[in-house]
C-alpha cells in the first residue's frame, strides 16, 4: 500500500500478443503516463513480441499515434516521446517458435548490457487465455524465467495475465497447476484493471482511516449493499468472445467478487499484501452457497433484445456479428448473495451486471437501515435511508445521502454530500493500469488476485454455471436494449420491499 514511495527497478517488459487492442489502448498509454510522471525505472525497455511482420520504426509510429489519441495526458510531449520510444522495440514470433523465444533471450541479455536492466523480467500476457500455459512453458525451457537459485537471486521474472483464469473451477485448477509447474505464486500477477482504479484503491483506507463509517459499517445498521455494473454499449466486436464468456464469467466471477470483498473484508492484521488478501479470502468463503433448487430466487440471467438508446435503435444480441442466432448466453446477472459471518449475518448484497443499460456506471451503493420514524410522523415528513455510494465510474468519488430540513418549512428533504476525485484535487487520476504496471514493476501484489481468491470465486459460481448450462433459460431475449434489464432482477428486490437504486 506504501508502493508510491518505492522507486522501480530497472527491467525489461516484454509485452506478448502486442499488437491487440489491449496495447494500444491501455499498456502503452499507461507506460507513456508513467514516464511523464517519473514513475518509470530511468533503466527501463519494453519489447513488443507478436506475429506480425513490422520494423521497430513502425511499431513505434502506431503508438505514437495510439498514445496520442488514449493518453490521458494531451499534447504528446515530444520530447519525452522521443526518448520513451527510443527504448520500444518489436520482436516478430509465433508463440509456438522455439527460435522466436531463443532471439528473444538473445536480444534480452543485449538490452541488458547496453540499458543496464540488470536480468529484471517482466512479462506481460495479453493473449487468449489458452496461451498462458504455453508462453510460460517456453519462457522457462529458454531460460527467460527464473527458478531463484543463489546465482540469480539479485534479479526477478514476474508474469501478468489477464482475466479470465480459466472458465470455470476445474479449468482454473489446472491453469493453476500449469503455471505454478514453471513459476512460484509471488510471480503470477492476475490482472483485474478494476483494482487499479483510484476509488477501488481508496475503499480500505476509506473505511479503516474514518471511525464513523467503520463503526456503522456492520449488520446493526447496515440494510443492504447493492454493486452495479451497467454498460451502456452491446458486445460490439466481440461476440466471438462473449459467446465462450457470458456476464457471469466474465464480469462477475473477477470485477465483481472484488469489490464485493474488499466492502466485506475484515481488517487486515497490516496493509501488506497477504493480509489483506488473506482477509478477502476469507469474505468469499463465507459467502452462502446457492440452493440450486431454488436457484430463481437469488439469480437472475438475461439477454438483450432490439431496443432504442441515445444514438438511436440498436440491435438485439441476437443479431450481433459472431453471435449465434439462438444464443442462450447472458448479458445480464442479478443476484442475491448472503455473507455468513459475524459482521454481515443476515445483511443482502445485490449484484446486478449488464450489457445495453441505460448507462454507462460501476458503483457501490452501501444502505443503512430505517431510523424510528415516529417523531416526524405528525410532520407527514417521510425519512429516506441514508445510502453512501462509492462511483468507480466514470466520475470517480463518494457520495452521502442524508435528510435536511427544507428552510422555512417543517419538512425533511434528502440531500447528498458529493466528493469527486478530479474536482477536488484538481488533477485526472491516473489509469487503472498505470497503477497496476507500477505495482508490478515493484513486486507489490496488494491489488492482483491471488490463487486462492480465484479458486473460492469460481468455487461459489462454478454450480450456478452448470445449472443454467443444463436448463436452458425460457424465454431469451428477455429485456430491450436501453432498460434495465428483466422485470425478475426487480423483483430479487421488491419481494423484501427494496429496490434498486
């Protein structure tokens, strides 16, 4: 958590699969942002290895255009770029290719004695989730990772990979068992870029830095919590994808078990990164198993229909490109989970995610209990439940719901306390992923999934995954683009006199 006062080794990134959307968007952006703010290692290289046949020169001339357009710094500051740049080079290898991981050891052990970046690796996995077994494998059997023996323990080798990790309990088991056969745990850095967001970051020192909201943070005075991640856009180019992921799998099972808990989590015993991990660990595995008898009662599943948005009408998934046209695959979740511990006996948390929402909003919405109302009744003054919202996006802050005496009139009207970050302190908070290639850089794991919260999230999810899989839903599409979504994820609700807000 103290990672801003650490500076970075020198190293080597080496990017695989660079030449995706993933790079262009955010890896290079990010990298680029750091530099500018001097949170790069001064003796520092970044290696694009992919299969298409490009020159380092235009490598770097469609970066310079990606960084241009994604930064969140504008103007490119030329100066720097040329200096940045200069350290980006591409490597044309077909992950299969023994020659293309033999070059690159090669061209490694160069840049180290020419940048001084001292055998550090950093490898960085944005491919399909199929190839993380392969990749490592190679890297190992040519030497780019190491087993830390005494001759290597001044130098490291850290391997990130993006999510999924795996599609279900058994596949993450044996990505798991693949993996740690050619890298220990503390290597592994499972990417959520959720985590890496400033208002994530801020929940445990939000929570544990203010007394007030600790002490009420609890089933005495807590009614319910409500985590919404609602999307705007359909699937757009990636209907291939979503016919293999789902809403479950793919935002569920990772983004939202995270925030789900570090809101849940206990104290940590310190703010390293095993306790804290240790502590969410714990959160998922107090987390009520589903009755799959009554699986309708505590989960909703939808899919998108044609319907009208902001720029028009728009297409059901249906009729989305690489999409089957009797798909059965969800673009919407609701549901209600319990935590059986001391603190969150009794209290729901409601989970809703979904594709062709209204809007486009990730939030955290924690609702205290009624107060005795009986002293405003007289009044005909209707007290509203106090609600704290946590915004992870876009407009990243904190928001209080409180009740407040209208002037000059005995009534009660509820108004919000708005902090956001980029008002406040007058600056654009860094990307997700800025945060999360520093953290990797210095070897901090506070903010990426450890094996064993992965393992206790699809532990949980991995039956609701089979049920539906084995009972086709009724009825799909059950919900127009630009709603919020089946009438039953209201229900999930009502049927306790709650309602999303």
């Amino acid at each position: 958590m103290n990672r801003q006062c650490k500076s970075p080794e020198p190293c080597v990134l080496v990017i695989f699969g660079a030449t995706g959307d993933l790079t262009s968007r955010k890896l290079l952006p990010a990298l680029y942002n750091l530099a500018l703010d001097s949170q790069l290692p001064k003796n520092f290289v970044c290696v694009a290895f992919a299969r298409k046949d490009k020159t380092d020169q235009e490598f770097r001339d469609e970066m310079l255009e990606a960084v241009s357009n994604f930064s969140r710094v504008k103007p490119i500051d030329k100066k720097l770029w040329k200096s940045f740049s200069s350290k980006i080079f591409y490597h044309r290898s077909d992950f299969h290719e023994d020659e293309g991981y033999e070059n690159l050891r090669e061209r490694l052990e160069g840049f180290d004695k020419k940048f001084k970046t001292k055998g550090n690796r950093l490898y960085y996995l944005s491919t399909q989730p199929s190839f993380f077994s392969l990749v490592t494998d190679k890297l190992k059997e040519h030497e780019l990772i190491y087993n830390y023996s005494s001759s290597q323990e001044d130098k490291w080798s850290r391997v990130i990979v993006e999510k999924p990790f795996g599609h279900d309990l058994q596949s993450a088991e044996q990505l798991q068992h693949e993996m740690t056969s050619q890298l220990n745990e503390n290597q592994i850095f499972r990417i959520d870029h959720y985590l890496g967001k400033e208002t994530v970051q801020n929940i445990l020192l939000f929570r544990f830095s203010n007394l007030f909201f600790e002490a009420n943070w609890n089933n005495r005075y807590v009614d319910h919590i409500q985590i919404s991640v609602s999307e705007d856009m359909g699937v757009g180019t990636r209907g291939k994808f979503w016919e293999e992921a789902g809403m479950l799998r793919d935002i569920v099972q990772n983004h939202m078990m995270q925030l789900l808990s570090l809101v849940a989590m206990e104290p940590p015993t310190c703010l390293n990164a095993n306790a804290i991990r240790n502590e969410k660990v714990k959160v998922v595995e107090s987390i009520r198993p589903f009755e799959l008898d009554k699986i309708d009662k505590y989960a909703v599943r939808g899919q998108y229909g044609k319907g009208k948005i902001k720029e028009g009408q728009v297409k059901g998934y249906r009729q989305e490109d690489n999409v089957d046209p009797k798909s059965n695959v969800e673009t919407f979740v609701a549901l209600e989970l319990f935590i059986d511990n001391w603190r969150w006996s009794g209290v729901p948390f409601y989970l809703r995610a979904g594709k062709r929402l209204p809007s486009r909003a990730t939030e955290i919405a924690v609702v205290f209990k009624e107060i005795p109302g009986f002293l405003f009744e007289t009044q005909g003054a209707k007290v509203e439940q106090n609600v704290l919202v946590i915004r992870i996006q876009p407009d990243e802050g904190i928001s209080l719901r409180m009740n407040c005496k209208v002037p000059g009139l005995t009534a009660l009207q509820p108004v919000k306390m708005d902090f956001q970050y980029g008002e406040y302190f007058k600056a654009t908070p860094p990307e997700a992923y800025e945060r999360l290639l520093y953290d990797c850089m210095i070897g901090d794991n506070t903010l990426f999934a450890r094996a064993d919260e992965v393992m206790a999230s699809w532990r949980l999810l991995t039956p609701l995954l089979e049920k539906w899989n084995e009972e086709p839903p009724m009825k799909f599409p059950n919900y127009p683009a630009g709603t919020w979504g089946p009438k039953e994820s209201d229900q999930l609700l009502e049927r306790s006199g709650r309602q999303w807000l």
